[in-house]
C-alpha cells in the first residue's frame, strides 16, 4: 500500500519500508510521528479512499543538506555577495501505511449518544 501525504509543503509518495528526508520536524532520533495529512492512498494500481488513512513515521536523525551557494553580482560596479546556506531537514523510515486515524472524532460521537441520553 502507497500514499501520497503533504508535510513542510512538499508532498511526497510513500510506501512501508521507505526512507525521505523532509523539511524539519520536531522530534528527536528514535521517536515515532504520525503523518496525517494524507492526500491520497492506493494499493497497487487501485486508488483507495484516504480519509482515515495515517502514515506512521520513525525519525532516523536531524540534518542538514547540502550547502548552496547564493552568489549575487552586478557587473562594472563592484558588488559582489557570496553566502552559503544549509536547510535543516529530518531523516524520516516509514514504518506503516494505513490504519485508523487517532479517534478524536469517536470520542465525540460517544458523548453525543450520552448527551442525548441526558436530555431525556
């Protein structure tokens, strides 16, 4: 099973298994996020509904990237600026795709059955 999900403004296709590098995210090495912004979800050549699906993340480290270099430069009037610039980004293993969305949303439907109860 592969989804598609949305995080630091990039989306990325994913998979159990794989390894991505996102824009950083809080956490530290070893600990287990949730990715719920799911764009899309499919397995095989099917697609699948995503509401619902959540991707399970383990956070292999923090990094930076590569170092760009930015260099500006206005020809005959001796302006020249060099600077150099990495981004900081997390080292992500998917572990799961698929499964249940955190139940906030049925805890809320118990209390309505209980509140209607009350009413009564």
């Amino acid at each position: 099973m592969f989804a598609v999900v949305r995080t630091g403004g990039k989306q990325y296709r994913v998979a159990a298994g794989d390894k991505i590098a996102v824009e950083k995210l809080a956490g530290e090495a070893g600990e287990t996020i949730t990715l719920g912004d799911v764009l899309l979800a499919g397995d095989g050549g099917e697609i699948k509904d995503a509401k619902g699906v959540v991707v399970s993340a383990e956070i292999i480290a923090q990094a930076k990237s590569e170092k760009v270099i930015v260099f500006k430069k206005r020809r005959r009037h001796n302006y020249r600026r060099k600077n150099g610039h990495r981004q900081q980004m997390t080292l992500l293993r998917i572990l799961a795709v698929g499964g249940a969305a955190p139940a906030k949303k049925a805890a809320a439907k118990k209390a309505a059955p209980e509140a209607a109860a009350a009413a009564e």
